[in-house]
C-alpha cells in the first residue's frame, strides 16, 4: 500500500466527498482537487491510503490512540491533508469492502516454547493418524484429555422462569454458592468416544483415576498404543508423568503440547460446548445435580455428534512459523 506523504497540502476549495462518493466516481471537481494534492492520485489511490492508514497502529502517525475508529481515520486524514472532507461512515464503507476491522482486537499468545513447531506438529499428526511419519493401525487410539477446573453450582435466590412469546428466559441474579467441581475428560478424537468424572479438585491422584476409568477397558485395554494428547498442568507435567503413567500402562503414549497452546487439543473445544449448552445460565439446586448435568450432557453428546472436522494441519502450522518469523511481525509486537 502507498505511504502518506505529509507535504501534501490541499489548496483552493474543499474536496465533498461524503457517503454518495463511491470508487466508481468521475467527478472533475474530486480530480482536480487531487490532482493538487498529489500528482497522479485517483479517488482509488484515496482508498488505498485509507486503508493504508486503518492497518497501522496509531502511534506510528504519533495518534495518541491505541486503536482506530472510522471517526479516527477520517479525522486524521483531514488533519494529515490527504483529503479536505471526509465523513466517518464514509470510511468505515471502505474499510467494510476488505473487511477491515481496526477498532477490533483480540488477544493470543505469541509461541514462545523453543520446541512449539515439534510438539505442535507431532498432534497435528496424530489427528491425521500419523504418528513418526507412520500410518497408525486399526488398534491405536489417540485421545485428547484436560481438566475444566472450578465449575461452580449457583443456586439462584428466586425461580427461574422459562422463555414466553416476546420475553426472553429470567435468570434471577443473586445466587448462593453450593460448592464446585473439577471436571476431567478424555476424548478419543476418532470415534468421538468420551470418558469423564467429576472430581473435588484436580491433580495427579485425579487424572489417575480418569486415566484408569479408560485404559482398564477395550479396546484401550489391549491397544498397541494409545496416545494421550495433554497440555502442561501439572497432574500430568514433564517426562516424569510421562514415565510413571507409562510404567503402569506400557501401552500409553503421553504427548505433551506445546507452552500455551490449548487451541491445538481437541477436548477444548468439547469443554466450550459443554459450557455454552449445558452450564449456561448457572442454575443447580445442588452440587450433585450440577454432576448430573455434565454427565448426562456427556452422554448426549457422544449420540449426536460426529467427530470434529479438524482442518490445521502441519501445512498450515508450517505457514504460521514462516508467518512469525517475518520481520513485520516483530515490529509489530514491539509497536503494541
């Protein structure tokens, strides 16, 4: 995209150009005023400048924003003498055609493991049912397990009433705090199989009995191998998990992800559906009818769904990689 140059000065009368302006415009009054603003410049070479400006942060115009409105980039581009007029809405039509977003943001977390590419790449494998560069037989498993921590039942202080015609569902506010649970699952990534408990609190006596709940059973039982895709918490941290699980189940593959990457295990995305269908709004009358609920949740959702249709492959991380590694990301980072 072109740079805005800051000598550019407007002389003479005032560029209108308002919501009717489209890129399409032929306008001899719009030409001529930009003609003398910068030789050559086309009402598209203005829209490129545009959202030239709305892909930058700020601070490198010496905005003291963190973020741009349309409002921010009309009221700069006036001000900066790239344009004499030009309204908010105007803009955000332009940005609207790439879809360009910049009073939008989301958080991540730059990959930091030194090992992110190998460890990532090997679960991304195992959801292609390759292992070490082998095809996995009929009699491996790949399973991807956490624990979703502190999942509160609320009772609420008044009754909650159903859904009428013009009328959403009432959730009373005020609630009294019946306990917690830590819920542990494990997902066989393949068969959408599901194995879960709820425990008090989490840990490695914890995870043992959910590991035990599943590898006591067929076709796990008397697997070739079965891998556990985990993240790094700590009931099942580092190689020493790894070999004391692997000392009770010679058939059991711990694979450990990556620092700070639990997009890449699949049982996530299970607990965010678990917590958008069955635990929201947060209404239990007991601390076992909240086990209940995530049991039989459980259940359903093994009968219903199909296993999840995993498309990042090792492809796409290898894109990602090169992606961080390029310098504009750096300067990037060290702009936020």
């Amino acid at each position: 995209m072109m740079k805005l140059q800051p000598n550019w000065i407007l002389e003479g009368k005032s560029l209108a150009c308002g919501e009717n302006v489209s890129l399409s415009s032929d306008s001899k009054d719009w030409r001529s005023v930009l003609d003398r603003v910068a030789p050559g410049l086309s009402p598209p070479d203005l829209i490129v400048q545009v959202k030239a400006i709305a892909c930058e942060f700020p601070a490198v115009h010496q905005v003291p924003l963190s973020r741009w409105s349309a409002a921010d980039i009309a009221r700069y581009a006036c001000q900066s003498g790239l344009v004499a007029k030009i309204s908010g809405s105007t803009v955000w039509r332009w940005l609207n055609e790439d879809a360009i977003r910049p009073w939008q943001h989301r958080s991540w977390i730059f990959p930091r493991d030194p090992q992110f590419a190998i460890k990532a790449g090997q679960i991304l494998d195992l959801y292609q049912k390759v292992w070490n560069g082998d095809q996995l037989k009929d009699d491996e498993f790949v399973l991807s397990a956490d624990e979703k921590t502190s999942i509160q039942a609320r009772a609420r202080r008044h009754v909650s009433y159903p859904a009428q015609p013009d009328s959403p569902m009432k959730i009373e506010h005020e609630y009294k705090r019946l306990g917690a649970w830590a819920y542990l699952a494990a997902l066989d990534v393949h068969r959408m199989k599901l194995f879960g408990r709820c425990e008090h609190k989490s840990g490695i006596a914890s995870f043992g009995r959910l590991m035990d709940q599943v590898m006591t059973q067929p076709p796990y039982r008397e697997a070739r191998k079965v891998f556990w895709i985990v993240d790094n918490g700590s009931s099942h941290r580092g190689p020493k998990s790894a070999t004391r699980l692997k000392e009770k189940y010679t058939n059991l593959v711990l694979v450990h992800g990556p620092v700070h990457a639990s997009w890449l295990n699949q049982i996530e995305i299970y607990f965010s559906i678990l917590q958008r269908k069955a635990l929201t709004p947060n209404d239990f009358l007991s601390l076992q009818a909240l086990e209940e609920r995530i049991l039989n949740f459980q259940r359903y959702y093994e009968i219903i769904a199909d296993p999840f249709e995993w498309k990042f492959t090792r492809k796409d991380l290898d894109r990602l990689m090169a992606k961080i590694k390029t310098p504009w990301v750096g300067q990037y980072r060290l702009a936020a």
